[in-house]
C-alpha cells in the first residue's frame, strides 16, 4: 500500500474483549489533508478503532498502514516491539478526552517534552516551536501556569498544542469536547476548525455533530462495531443511505431543536 496521498489505510480491522465482539471487519483510508469525523451511538466501537490505530489496543485481525507502512506488526510477521511501536506513534499525534497532562510540568513543558525527550531536538527549537504552538492555540499567557490552574477548555487546547509539537502525520481526536463544560466546548472547536482549513490532516470521534457537518471531508458512520455508512456531510446528513444512520440524525435534530 503505497499511495502517497492515503496517509492511513485500514483493511479488516476486527477487536474483540473476551467474548464482546467491539469491531467487525473495519476497512477505510484517510488522504492527506481529509478530516474524518466518526461518529455513531455510544458503544459502537468509535474510541475502540482510534486507540487499534495507534495500537494502544491490539486488534484481532485486520492491517493498518501509516504512509504505506505496516503498523503493530513487522515484515516478519512479528508484534513490534514497545520501541519500535512508540517511534510510529510519534506520527499520529493522540488528543485524548481527559487531557492526560502532565501534572507536575507546566504547559508550556507539557508541550516540549516529547519533542526533546522521544524525538530527541534541541532543546531551544523546541521551545521556539512550543511558544508558537501555544500562540497558534490561544494560551500563551499560560506558558508558565500548571494544569491545575487551568480549565478544562484550556487544557484540552494545551493537549492539541502538545500533539502538534511531534509534527504529526495525521491527529487522532478521542471525543475531545466530551469531558468540557458546555460553554468551553467552543474554544476547543476553534482551534480544530482552524487546523482543518489548515489541511491538517485529522481523525475525529465527536458527539458534536454541527461540527461535524461543517467541517469534516468525509462522514464514518459506526454501529455495533460496523462501518455501515461512509460519505461527504451533505450526503449523510441530508440524503442517508441506511435506515440506521436515519434514525441516528433524527435524533440529533430532534436534540438540537429542543
């Protein structure tokens, strides 16, 4: 798998825990520059396929490639090693749902230290780098503030900051406004809008589903860790192909209109 414009392509990706079967035969790609929202019910299998990506989870079967190389798994058909999976993962940049900062570092630390400590840069173009990150995300008067002191909305950004300073591939978004009180959910979208018509390339499990329509290049539609429906926003949410994903934007519209 070599195309230079799929930066992912998954093919057959299946999880299971125990007897639970979590995803069943997933099979898409992401081109260079798409953002890819996925969405569906809670429980179908969303946050499961970002963290199988990665390999945070290991899938029971199926293939994943970053730039046409294989993940998790070596020419030889062996499991990376924790080394070797962990230089891949410093392609796909992971915003997670609960921020997972670092406590005792400060935000603008937060941000330099994979970039000095995994990747092994200077340390003083990290730092230019990192004040730049934190600018580009609106909390650069935090540079020297602890997570504690932040809110949610601004730790959420601190973590898309701390992801861009590895110079992703493609950003990996687990549900990123899900944890925020409602009235900080906005500045945490700003940021993401602005990475879109930036042509960063992302993949984004959200409940937000305005967003979603405005934004994304391509809808995924999950159910009981299926893919059952793929396509452009305007054909999801206006013309959907699978009585499912109809009853799904029912709902959503109905929420919203309440």
């Amino acid at each position: 798998m070599n195309d230079p414009q799929k930066i992912l392509y998954i093919a057959g990706l299946s999880k299971s825990f125990g007897k639970l079967q979590v995803l069943s035969d997933i099979s898409f790609s992401v081109e260079r520059g798409e953002t890819i929202c996925l969405l569906g019910p809670s429980g179908s299998g969303k946050s499961t396929l970002l963290r199988c990506i990665n390999w945070l989870e290991r899938p029971n079967a199926g293939r994943i490639y970053l730039n046409g190389s294989e993940i998790g798994v070596t020419g030889h058909g062996l499991v990376m090693k924790d080394s070797e999976l962990s230089k891949l993962r410093t392609r796909m940049g992971m915003v997670f749902q609960h921020f997972a900062l670092w406590p005792h570092l400060t935000v603008l630390q937060n941000v330099m230290e994979a970039p000095v400590q995994v990747q092994k840069r200077a340390k003083a173009e990290v730092e230019a780098e990192a004040l730049a990150l934190l600018a580009k995300v609106g909390l650069s008067d935090k540079r020297d503030v602890f997570p504690a002191r932040l809110s949610g909305g601004q730790k959420q950004r601190v973590g898309i900051a701390r992801a861009l300073a590895m110079k992703p591939d493609v950003l990996l978004f687990d549900e990123p406004t899900s944890a925020l009180d409602p009235e900080l959910v906005g500045e945490v979208l700003l940021v993401m809008r602005a990475l879109a018509s930036e042509g960063m390339t992302m993949v984004i499990v959200t409940h937000e589903m305005a967003f979603a329509r405005d934004v994304a290049s391509r809808i995924l539609f999950l159910d009981q860790g299926r893919l059952i429906e793929s396509g452009t926003p305007a054909d999801f949410f206006t013309r959907p192909q699978t009585e499912r994903a109809r009853l799904f934007i029912q709902r959503y519209a109905g929420v919203a209109a309440a």
